[in-house]
C-alpha cells in the first residue's frame, strides 16, 4: 500500500522542538523475556512511561525529571531517526533499545472505497471472502454494533469483557481488555468527552470479536482487539477492523488510525503508511538496572538468532507450534 502523503512526517533534525507528552507517575513496569507468545520470566523497573504519538509537534519528547525511587523511563513508538539525539539529551541513564518494529497508521481521510482500492487485487479478494463468509454465517447480514455514548459504554464492557477473557491476549499475555469499575469508568469518561470508538461483532446473539479505541485530537489509536478463539475460521477480527474502518471513514471525525507501537501481520495489512521506530529504555546505571538492562538484551538477541537458524533451516512453523 502507498505512504500516506498527508501525514507530515519528516523534517530537519534541527525543526525537531521538544514537546511534552502525556506521561504517567514511576509505577512498576513488566519487563518480558518472552519467545513468541509465551513470556518466560517477567523482570520489573520502577519507570516513568512515556508513549509518544505520531504528530510532529510531539517527536522529539521532553520527559519530567526523574524522581528518587524511579529506575528510569520507557519510551515507547519513538522515530529510530531519533534515538541518538534523545540518548545524548538524557547522557547519564544507559540506554537499552527493546525492540525495534514499523509503526503503522492508516489514512482516514479519503474514503473507504479509495482506501479498499490500495489493497493489492489478492488482498482485496482475500477480504471480500472472509467478509461473504461470515456474512453468510451471519444469515445474509453483518450484526456488527458501534459504541460512542456513555449511555453505551457499560453495555460495550460487558460484551466485551466476555470475549476478552476467552483470548490468547489475556491467557498468555495479561493483555485483554482492563477489568474493574476503574476501566469502566475510564472508558465512560473517555464516552463524555466524545473520545472513544468501540464496536462489536455479534454471532447469533452473542459477541465474539470487539475493538475499542480511545482518541486523542483527530487521531485514534488502536488499544484493545480481541476476538473468541473458537470462531478464529471466521476471522471475526479482520472483518470487525475493517468494518470499523469502513465506519470511521463514513463519519469523517477522525484523519488517522494509529496502530501504536509494535508490529505485526494484522497492522500492516490494515495500514496505509508506516514510520521505523523503536522502544527505548533509559535507567539509572545501578547494578540491579545494569543487569536488568543487559539481561533483556542478550535474551532478545539470543531469540532473534535462534528464529534465524531454524528459518535458515525451514523449520519455523515448526517452531511456531511448538510455542503455542
């Protein structure tokens, strides 16, 4: 698919101004030595958090001060372009780069039919089957619901929640869609402010995929997708992304989806451009942190070796079961 020439982003390294992003308070931060889908060992930082979006203005961050008791910062869907400027600025922490990966976005702006139109001719009929299948499945029509209003959200959680629980993102992740009234809450005062997109695919009455999207200005930003595993023939999440796509480029309110940190198969076929990034931590050079910090390196490396020499030797789906 083409780059999306609307989105300004590339510029001078000398335009890049610091800007604040939204960051949390020091909490205590997973750290997974983790081989596909299966974590091994979790180690823990006491970090600031700080993901950065994909506007211009807020590239290149401005980080608060660290605070005793903090170990150091976690920032996430930095430019790759700028790992060394942000290094040199923060010279007294040791920097350990956690992976490395496309950040994908998709285009909003210019209609459905134009952005279904990139697809390749077997990627648009690939999508065509999956939709004709479970819309067949579906007796002749999609029961696909969307969530906006705070009057809804509760109704969304509950669904939603059902699904999340059945999904390999909380049995093996501890991702699955936040449970408690604090999400809740979350998600309805999301609602109140008009920032937030959900929707939900429904199976003979009963949900089995669903999204959920907070916003942040025109942008929204893919958060939690899930989807029961028992229906996976279906593909109920592909065909929920992409009709809720489909919706979001007939409402018009947003320009971009983005897809956030992180790669995978299901972002970039859904995206219209993408941006090289990487998530980078930077700690306090004390022992426990050092050993931390060289710890998830050499692991991460010793993975992406192994996934070389059983590719080299045509034996990774093999792998890739053996995982599971």
């Amino acid at each position: 698919m083409r780059p999306d020439n609307d989105l300004d982003l590339s510029f001078a390294i000398e335009d890049r101004q610091p800007a604040r992003v939204p960051v949390a308070a020091p909490a205590r931060v997973r750290l997974p030595l983790r081989v596909g889908a299966r974590t091994l060992l979790t180690l823990e930082r006491r970090l600031i958090r700080a993901p950065l979006p994909l506007e211009r203005r807020e590239l290149l961050p401005d980080l608060p001060a660290l605070p005793n008791g903090a170990d150091g910062y976690l920032v996430t869907g930095l430019r790759a372009d700028l790992q060394l400027t942000m290094q040199a600025r923060h010279a007294g922490l040791q920097p350990f780069v956690r992976q490395r990966y496309q950040r994908h976005f998709a285009s909003l702006q210019d209609g459905f039919d134009s952005y279904f139109s990139h697809f390749s001719a077997k990627t648009r009929s690939t999508l065509k089957r999956k939709l004709r299948k479970l819309t067949d499945r579906s007796g002749g029509r999609l029961d696909v619901r969307s969530y906006a209003r705070p009057d809804q959200v509760a109704e969304f959680y509950r669904h939603a929640r059902a699904v999340s629980a059945t999904t390999y993102q909380e049995r093996l992740l501890g991702a699955g869609l936040p449970t408690g009234e604090g999400a809740l809450a979350w998600m309805r005062d999301l609602a109140e402010k008009g920032e937030m997109r959900a929707w939900l695919l429904f199976l003979d009455g009963q949900p089995i995929s669903y999204l959920f999207a907070p916003a942040e200005g025109d942008r929204l930003i893919y958060a939690f997708l899930g989807y029961h595993p028992a229906y996976s023939e279906l593909s109920p999440g592909t065909v929920l992304q992409l009709e809720a796509l489909r919706e979001l480029m007939e409402e018009g309110r947003f320009r971009f989806f983005d897809f956030t940190e992180g790669d995978g198969q299901h972002k970039r076929q859904f995206a219209t451009g993408s941006v090289d990034c990487l998530d980078l931590l930077l700690l306090r050079p004390t022992p426990v942190n050092l050993a931390v910090g060289h710890s998830l390196t050499l692991f991460d490396a010793a993975v992406a070796r192994s996934k070389r020499g059983l590719a080299a030797l045509g034996l990774s789906k093999l792998a890739r079961a053996a995982r599971r």
